[in-house]
C-alpha cells in the first residue's frame, strides 16, 4: 500500500508539472528575453542575433534584449546560458565555435550538446578569404605562392582561437602547406579594424561581417569557403576551385538551457522560423550571404552534431589544443 500511495503521489507530480509547463508555455513570454552572444557587436554572430531579435521584439509581445558576452572563444556565453534558469527568458546564440569547442578545449565546465537543448537554426554562410590591398595576391594560387615565399610573414586574423573563422585558416594552411602566424582577436569587428589598416593581412571571416567592405573595396575577395560560389558574390571562386576538397561554413542558430520546457521550446521554434519566412529578414539574410536554416529543434539538433563531428577532424589534424 505505501508503494503505491508513493508511486500515485508521483504521478500526480508529474501530471501538476506538466499542467503547470503547459500554462507557463501559454502565457509566454511575459517579460523580457536576454539572447546572449558570445562575441562584441559587430560581428556575424551579433548581426544575426540582432536581425532576429528585432523581428521578434516586434512581433512576440516582449523585448529581445542582445547581451553580448565575449571571452574564452564564446565558452563565458556558453556557461553563462547553461547556469541560467530553464525558462525560456535566457537564450544562447548557438555558432561553430560551440561545435568546435567541444574537441578544441581540454577542459571545459558545461558538455554542450548535453546542456544546450536546439531551438532553432537561423543561416549558414561562407567564410570569405580575403586580404588587405597590400598583399600582391588577386587568386588563391598567387597567395599560396607568395605564402610560400614569406613563411611565417604573413598574419591571419581571426575572431578568436577555435572560431571556424580561425579553423577554416588552419585547413587551409594543412591543406596547402602554407605557414601563417594566426592572430586571435575578440571577435570579428576589432579583427577587422585592423585588417583595415593593414596590421594583419588576411581572414577567412564569416561573410556577414567582412561583405561592406568588400563591396566598398576596402578588402580584396580571393575565393569564398563553400563548396558553390555565392550570390553574393558570384564572380568570387572557391577555395576548393584551387585546393581541391577545401569547404567550410558558418552556421548560427538559437539554443537555451537544458531542462527548459518542450512547449516553450516549440513556442521559440515557431517564432524563430516565422521570422525566417518575413521577405525582409529573408532579403537582409541573401544580403549577407546566408541561406536559411528553416528546422525543428530536432532537425537543428542534428546540424549541431554533425559540424560537431567533422570540426573535431580539422581540430585533431590541425594539432590546436587550448586550456
């Protein structure tokens, strides 16, 4: 009899439980959302976040308030989600570096894809490799052999150590023998600053962040990181035009913290993917290069694990390890 009075009590927990899951996801939300970027502003990863959010901000009934978070390669972001009450009101905005950092750090304080459950996707880019006006290279082959000719001379910045912006140069280096001496910023907007005036001299940058200023020829294209060309720029090739095999992307997406409720869950899907439909945030995406990633939280899942999956092969064969 104590068994089963134990075991009814339980039920009936988990039958008030899911009542109550049911009605917070109803009257969600109710106050403000913080989406939390794990780079400055400025950068792709805030681009995106803030283009999203200032449709849902418009359309949801509440404020999406961007708190950008830099540090440890977005691990401070990360951490500070996955803390973070599971109630829907604190958000990560979900990029390669979180993919990447599960093989790149020896020790971290979270498991990622055991403590972020997928929301939503929103886009995947090219990186777009490109140069100060100063380097002599216009092609992929004249870089490789002017690289060769200056071993060790020539700076590639990146957002910070294990960003794919980071990686995507490395594969590069491995896939072609290049040696570049690598300079982490924090984040793409300061790392830019100074490929403006020439203290480094080339980036693999996502293309969001990187296309004004192609466009406004203040940088030099040589080839873009996808498999295809973009529209954005059709007339720049690929690297893998040149080294044969070469692809990589940038791809960002929503998370929050494990435990928040299936219904919630649902609910941001919706309102993620319903942006994703809006003709405006479908033209400011095409405009930075992007092509949408319309997903269920399952399917988003599944991006997360498979970029998990083949950036721990560029980690492994790029010899990176950080602390």
């Amino acid at each position: 009899m104590n068994r089963l009075r134990l075991f009814l009590l339980a039920l009936a927990g988990v039958v008030v439980f899911g009542v109550q899951g049911a009605a917070a996801a109803d009257q969600y939300p109710k106050r403000i959302i913080k989406w939390v970027v794990g780079y400055p502003a400025g950068g792709s990863t805030d681009i995106f976040a803030r283009l999203i959010g200032q449709y849902l901000s418009e359309h949801i009934g509440q404020q999406v308030v961007i708190e950008n978070r830099p540090g440890a390669g977005n691990n401070i972001a990360t951490e500070a989600v996955v803390n973070a009450a599971p109630d829907g009101y604190t958000l990560l905005l979900v990029n390669p570096a979180n993919a990447i950092n599960t093989s790149l750090y020896k020790k971290l304080s979270f498991n990622f894809i055991n403590d972020i459950a997928p929301v939503a996707g929103i886009a995947r880019v090219p990186n777009v490799m490109e140069v100060h006006p100063s380097v002599p290279a216009k092609t992929v082959a004249e870089f490789i052999e002017y690289a060769k000719k200056n071993p060790g001379k020539i700076n590639m910045a990146s957002s910070g150590n294990g960003t794919s912006i980071h990686l995507s140069g490395e594969l590069f280096m491995f896939m072609t023998g290049v040696k570049m001496q690598h300079v982490p910023y924090r984040g793409s907007a300061p790392a830019l600053t100074d490929m403006l005036s020439g203290q480094v001299q080339v980036m693999f940058d996502n293309m969001p962040s990187s296309v004004g200023h192609i466009k406004g020829g203040s940088l030099r294209p040589l080839a873009v990181t996808t498999a295809d060309r973009s529209a954005s720029l059709p007339d720049v090739p690929t690297v893998g035009e040149t080294v044969k095999g070469y692809e990589a992307s940038a791809w960002f997406g929503m998370g929050a913290p494990k435990g928040t409720p299936p219904e919630i869950i649902a609910k941001l899907n919706k309102y993620v993917n319903e942006a994703l439909a809006d003709p405006k945030v479908k033209a400011r995406i095409a405009e930075l290069g992007g092509v949408p990633i319309v997903a269920t939280p399952a399917e988003f899942g599944g991006v997360i694990k498979a970029e998990t999956e083949k950036w721990a092969k560029v980690v492994e064969f790029s010899g990176v390890k950080l602390d």
